[in-house]
C-alpha cells in the first residue's frame, strides 16, 4: 500500500494497526517507528512507491519500546545504515529485547479496559534486541529533517518521546501520548496514568497546526486548540477558547 501524504514530505505508513511516519528533506528520509517484528518489507514497499529504497533511510527515531514502535528495528538495522535516536529511559528495554514494562496497566473506562484487552494486553513483550546509536532527551532539535523538536511524554512508557516538526505550522508526532481512533482521548493503556495526563499538558502548551498518532487518523486542523480543549492548564485553556468565558 502506498504511503499517505499527511502534509508535503510527510507520509503516513500503515504497518497494520499503528502507524509509522516518514520524513523527507534534503538531508535524507527519516522513519518514525518501525512497527512490529517484520514490517521492514512492509516500509521497504512504502519506500519504494515514493522511489526510494531502505538504502535512503537516514535516520529512525523510535518514539518507544513497546513492540507496535520498536518491533522492526533489528531487521531494518541489519537491512540499512540508518542511524536510530531514542530516550535514555526506553533504551535498555530495546537493548535488552523487553517490549513492555509489566507496570502498563488499562487506563480507567470500559471501552479501554475492552481494547486493553483485545490488543495491548495480547502484544509481544520481547523484541529482538537492537542497538540505539543517539540518546535524545526532552528538548533536544534533532539535527535532521529541518530540526525535530523532542518533547519527552512519559506516562505510556517511561521514556517515550513525541516530535514537534517546525513545518506547516507545526507538526506534533504524539506517539502513544493520545490515541485519535474515535476522537482524540486518552491511551488505553499507561504505566502511570497521572504521568501521562501531564504529559498531555505538557504537549497542550505548544503550537501545532497538525498532530499525528501511533494508532489513529491525524488531526490536520488546529490540532493544538483541541488538545488544549482536552488537556491544557485551565489558565492555558481559558486563551485558547475565549468564547466560553
Ligand atoms: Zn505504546
Ligand atoms: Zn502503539
């Protein structure tokens, strides 16, 4: 299946039931996540209908360990030369083959606990075990694909991070952060639901026309208003939307 524009030179990629994201610019294509275990052939077709190939990978930047993100990293790493960048807390599960921290439990609500159960609860807890070349840590602007800004998100997992893409403006990369499914709300599951919820926060404060997700269709409006709506600081949220004063 052909990749889908999200905005120029940024593609959606479908790995079957999560997304991964691909940037392109002048100093290379970079991947966002790399989907379960086997999706290299899956990117390498996507790639591939752009008239690239997994040689043109330049970077992957892995937002988390869980295996839906983090699953297809060994074989890319062994198929490519890439260069893979992720946070500090989630390196030693990738390194170590652990997909998953037994603390991730089902965030409060029916419809969660269902999903929880149908799929998170059920996904793989290894990975095969792949080497990070570059830690990253909140606030860093990854020196690629115009400048990536990390915003360090914990709460999913500890050491999860979304992106900030200074295009279009403003693109959020929000992982796992939020799920956009039916409608923007919260993950189904976290580590530390308290965690996450201030992350949300956090993400809330800055400016993004577009905000993409790891499971879900993109927002490609006013994306920031609606977080802000959901998960600003009432402060924050009373700017945002004047008119309910
Ligand atoms: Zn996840
Ligand atoms: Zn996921």
């Amino acid at each position: 299946m052909s990749p889908t524009p999200i905005v120029p030179n940024l593609y959606v990629i479908d790995l079957g039931g999560v997304n991964a994201y691909l940037i392109v610019s002048a100093d290379g294509l970079t991947l966002i996540d790399t989907g379960y275990a086997r999706s290299a052939e899956r990117i390498a077709h996507a790639l591939g209908a752009l008239g690239y190939t997994l040689a043109d990978l330049a970077q992957i930047v892995v937002t988390h360990a869980h295996a839906d993100h983090a699953g297809g990293l060994a074989e890319l790493q062994t198929r490519t030369s890439a260069s893979v960048w992720m946070h500090l807390l989630d390196i030693p599960l990738v390194e170590s083959g652990v997909a998953m921290r037994p603390s991730t439990q089902s965030t409060p609500g029916l419809i969660n606990k269902i999903i929880y159960r149908l799929t998170i609860a059920r996904a793989p807890k290894t990975l095969t075990p792949a080497t990070i070349d570059h830690v990253v840590d909140d606030g860093a602007i990854l020196p690629f694909a115009g400048g990536l800004r990390v915003i360090h998100t914990p709460g999913h997992s500890a050491g999860q991070i979304a992106l900030l893409w200074p295009a279009h403006g403003g693109v959020l990369l929000a992982a796992d952060a939020a799920i956009n499914v039916v409608g923007l709300a919260l993950f189904p599951a976290y580590e530390n639901l308290l965690q996450g919820q201030e992350s949300l926060s956090r993400l809330a404060a800055h400016e993004f026309a577009v905000a993409c997700f790891g499971h879900g269709r993109p927002i490609t409006s006013a994306a920031a208003r609606r977080f802000r709506r959901k998960w600003g600081h009432p402060s924050r949220r009373s700017r945002a939307t004047p008119r309910n004063l």
